[in-house]
C-alpha cells in the first residue's frame, strides 16, 4: 500500500500473468462440475439405465476429487504449485481425450474411467489453484481478491449452462458399415433397424449430425443452453418409449 494515498495493487507486480492464467482454471473444473447432471440424464435415457446404475457417474467425478485432494498436497508441499498446476493440466487432457475411445467401445465403464481421470486432474488443479491465489497477492489485496474470485465462480457458472449435447442412435457411418458387415445377417439387421425408425425409416446421416452441430455453434442458437438433442429420426423418442411401456 502506498504511504498516505491509500490505494493498494490487486496483483504484485509481476504476478499479473500467473494470476490471470490461475484464475481462468476455475472455469475448467466448473464446466465440469455441471456437465455431471447432464450426463446422468443422458446415460439414463439412451442405456435405459437404473437411477443406482448412474449415480456412479457422481460416484466417479466425486471420488476423485476425495482420492487425489490429499495427494495434490503432498505434490504442492514436496515440489511447487507449479508442478501441480502443470501435473493437473495433465490429467485433465488425459481424461478429455479418454472419452473418444470410450466412445468407440460406447462401454459405461470406459466412459468412467475417463470421467475419473479427468475429476482427478480438476482435483489438483483446484487443491494448488486456491493457495496459490493467495500466496501471489498482496496481504492488504485479500478481500478484493475474494471478491474477484466469487466474481469467476459466477461468470463459470453461468458459461456452464450455455453448453448443449447431441445425442444420436443409430447412425450410417463407414465404422457403423464395417461393423454390422461382421453380423451373421447384416441385411436382415440393417433392414430391422431401419424399420425401427420413425422418420422415413432409415438411420441418420453424418450430414444431418453435422448440420445441428453447426447450429449449436451458430448465433442462430443464442438462446439455447443445457438441451441434449437427439438427432436420431425419433427412434429414442418414439420406439424406445413403446418397448419400454
């Protein structure tokens, strides 16, 4: 604090990079955060899942926040915050990059694997994030620097909700061709899944897939936030609805 103006740096001189490229991390484990109800309605409705059979999607995401909290400590305290940040970022590109191959095998297991991975990663990021704050701003800053922290946590929050999912069933891919080919009927079953489709009796297209992602995308869709878009013919609408009944 200057002597006698009363006016004090938000940020230490130097350190405005650090901070400005810490505080941006809330937004990651934010997101986060709120794509786990998401996806517990999403598991629910395309697998016909059970409500214990989802919870493990929380038990998951939660979980290792629990295992790895501690673990982030012990990193932070043996080496820097540094490398924390830096072994969190890690785990949460791991984890990202998980779910493409969770979505070839579409095997529930896989997608929590990489759901777990990508929760541990948010959990050291949050565990070195939140010190580190405080060990880079000024003493006389702390109040301020609260604020602006709760000012991120809202700004994250409310950027959450502007996300959207696009669900889809049975689609005519070149990998969806190769592997109905490995049936002992594929025409048969191609001809029994078409049949099942409500819209003009055929699977969907890439293009048609292709086409509501680029409206998601679009300013056209400005106003459109937390949906799961079934781009699938009314096949989970309507036929998995009637064999359920």
């Amino acid at each position: 604090m200057a002597a006698g103006t009363g006016k004090f740096s938000l940020i230490r001189p130097g350190n405005t990079c650090p901070f400005l490229l810490i505080t941006s991390l809330f937004f990651h484990w934010a997101l986060a955060n709120n794509m786990t109800d998401k996806l517990l309605s999403a598991f629910k409705r395309i697998t016909s899942m059970s409500d214990f059979q989802t919870t493990w999607i929380q038990m998951a995401f939660y979980g290792a926040y629990f295992c790895l909290a501690l673990p982030a400590a012990v990193l932070i305290k043996r080496y820097t915050y540094k490398t924390a940040v830096l072994a969190g970022l890690r785990l949460f590109i791991l984890g990202s990059v998980l779910f493409y191959p969770a979505s070839l095998t579409m095997a529930y297991g896989h997608f929590l694997i990489a759901l777990y991975v990508l929760a541990g990663g948010l959990s050291i990021l949050e565990t070195a994030a939140n010190p580190y704050i405080v060990a880079i701003e000024p003493e006389e800053a702390g109040t301020k620097c609260r604020e602006l922290e709760d000012w991120a946590s809202t700004i994250k929050t409310l950027a959450a909700y502007r996300v959207n999912a696009i669900i889809v069933a049975e689609s005519w891919t070149s990998a969806y061709e190769k592997w109905i080919k490995t049936l002992p009927n594929p025409e048969e079953m191609q001809t029994e899944t078409n049949s099942r489709m409500p819209l003009e009796n055929r699977m969907t297209t890439p293009e048609e897939i292709a086409n509501t992602t680029a409206f998601l995308l679009s300013e056209r869709s400005s106003h459109t936030a937390g949906q799961l878009i079934h781009v699938v013919g009314g096949y989970v609408h309507l036929d998995r609805e009637m064999i359920n009944a």
